[in-house]
C-alpha cells in the first residue's frame, strides 16, 4: 500500500453536508466540527474563510477547500463581516442523530439565482493516530481549483442526493473521500519538490519498490542491501538515493514507520507491549521500549496509559 493510501487508511467522510441557500449579506457560517480535516467544494457563489490563526483565504465556484485543524472557523460573504451586525448560520456533521444539521437550508436544491451560495461539505473523523502525519504535511487551509468538468459531475449528484434516495448520505459520504483523495493528489502534485518525500518517494523507479516492500512487513528484517535488490540497484546506488528523495537514510524511514504503526497498535490495549515490539520488528519488549523512548520520549507503557485519557 502507498503511504499516502496508508496515511488516509483512517480518515472517513461522515454525515456529508449538502447546503443550498440564498443568503443575503453580510453572513458568516460557523463551521463546529472540531475535526481533524474539513472540506468544502463551493458549487456557486463563494466567501471567505477565517481560520482561528487569523488566516483568511478567499474561495469561489468551482474551489475546494481542504482546512486542517480541530478549532471551529467560519466562512464569511466578505472578511469583514464578522465586525458588523450579520445573519450567522452553523454546519455540523459530528452530531448523535445520523443526519447532519445545518442551518441555512440543508437539502435544498434549485435553479442558479443572484447572490446563491451552494457547497458540498465533509467533516472527516479520524480513528487511530496514523493521519497525524499527512496533517503534519498540510497548511492551516489548502485550496484546489476544480475543472468545470468535475463541477458539474457533482453538483449532479448533489442535486439527487438532495431528494433524499435510498443511501443519500452514504453515497454523498463516498463521493467526499474520493474528492479528498483527489484533492490531497492535485495539491501535493502542485507542490513538485516541496511535496514530502512520502509523496514524491512511490513514483521514484528507485525508491518506489523499497517503499512498498517497507510498508507492507514492516517487521521484517530489512537491511539497506535487501532493500536495494528490490528495486534491482546497487547498495550505495540505493542508499543515495533514497536519502536524496526522501530525506533521510532507508533505515532511518523504516524505524519512523515502525514507530507509527507501533503507535496505532498501542492503542489497542488488547495487545501486550511484546506482541507490539514483534509485529514491528523488534525481538523482544526491552529493546523496543528503548527505541519507542528514545523516538516518541515515553516509554510504551506510558504512550499507552496518555492515549487512554483522552
């Protein structure tokens, strides 16, 4: 599995919004979530979000806009608004009912008029700690413009998702984390270089076939050598290389990724810190302990013990 595909193994749309509303200014909707990545494809009209860091990104039909952070933000008709008395409308999808709330008109859809705002919006719940990394590599909010192809495809499925079928929120919730895969691709992909070499490392012929032999056995007992004959190179061919695209040494990107998959299995208080060490490689506790400390700083016991308090 590509780490990109591993990293988003955990991050599901849930309770996907379809709102469609003439507002008249000045507004501001609120976004209350709290969750770890929220994203909005704007099929008319537009605004501006306001982050709580005070970043303010202007975004119109056609964009999608991926924010990353767990702080409510708001999306306002223009920056100022929240400065002067304003209609304030609220989204959220993490509710107890299994539909999502939304003030402004959730569900409804029509023909274009003036001063309409239309967005498909998804709320991402993350299980486990594996996302952490992909956030770490993502700005407060990242912004994709969507060929008008793409737009209209979806507003299409809007529109019948709007009369509420059968697996409505389903189908909406499926077509939001194929838009986040999308999206994240589109933006990496613009970032060339700047992308991480997690990113940039599957499509490498040289680093491509390591990556994948690392993150499907991670316990196994990988050496620089065996690495480099699975992409059919030399030892130092190899070792260049991957230092080069990725940023660090291959066995140095093999201890960070048995470290994070060590992390997810901690979590999982079922399994015992020595059958953790063994399914990432370590022989026994006492040597995994040292290393999970010496990378994470706690010791795996009590990585296990601040995981259960929150």
């Amino acid at each position: 599995m590509d780490p990109l595909s591993k990293l988003l193994g955990g991050i599901r749309a849930e309770g996907a919004v379809l709102t469609h509303a003439v507002l008249e200014a000045p507004w501001t909707i609120r976004f209350a979530d709290r969750a770890p990545l929220t994203m909005m494809t704007v099929l008319r009209g537009g605004g501006t979000l306001l982050l709580p860091d005070g970043t303010e990104r202007r975004i119109a039909a056609g964009d999608t806009a991926v924010v990353r952070g767990c702080e409510p933000f708001l999306l306002a008709d223009r920056a100022d608004s929240v400065a002067l008395p304003h209609a304030e409308y609220e989204i959220a999808c993490f509710v107890e009912e299994p539909k999502c709330e939304a003030s402004l008109g959730e569900g409804r859809w029509g023909n274009d008029s003036a001063g309409e705002t239309a967005l498909i919006v998804g709320a991402y719940r993350a299980s486990g700690r594996r996302h952490e990394r992909l956030l770490r590599a993502l700005p407060p909010v990242l912004v994709v413009t969507d060929d008008a192809e793409t737009c209209a495809w979806m507003a299409s499925i809007a529109a019948d998702a709007s009369a509420r079928p059968a697996g409505a929120q389903a189908m909406m919730d499926r077509l939001l984390d194929w838009a986040l895969v999308c999206t994240l691709r589109d933006w990496f992909d613009g970032q060339d270089a700047d992308a991480p070499g997690w990113y940039r490392g599957p499509a490498d012929p040289v680093v491509g076939p390591a990556l994948e032999a690392m993150h499907s056995q991670p316990a196994a007992g990988w050496t620089v050598a065996t690495l480099a004959s699975k992409a059919g190179v030399s030892r130092a061919l190899f070792a260049k290389r991957f230092t080069d695209v990725m940023g660090q040494s291959p066995l140095a990107y093999l201890t960070e990724c048995r470290m994070d998959e060590a992390e997810e299995l901690l979590a999982d208080r079922d399994l015992t810190v020595a059958q953790v060490a063994k399914a990432v490689g370590y022989a026994d506790a006492f040597g995994f302990s040292a290393a999970f400390k010496r990378h994470r700083g706690l010791r795996p016991s009590d990585f296990r013990g601040k995981v259960a308090s929150f």
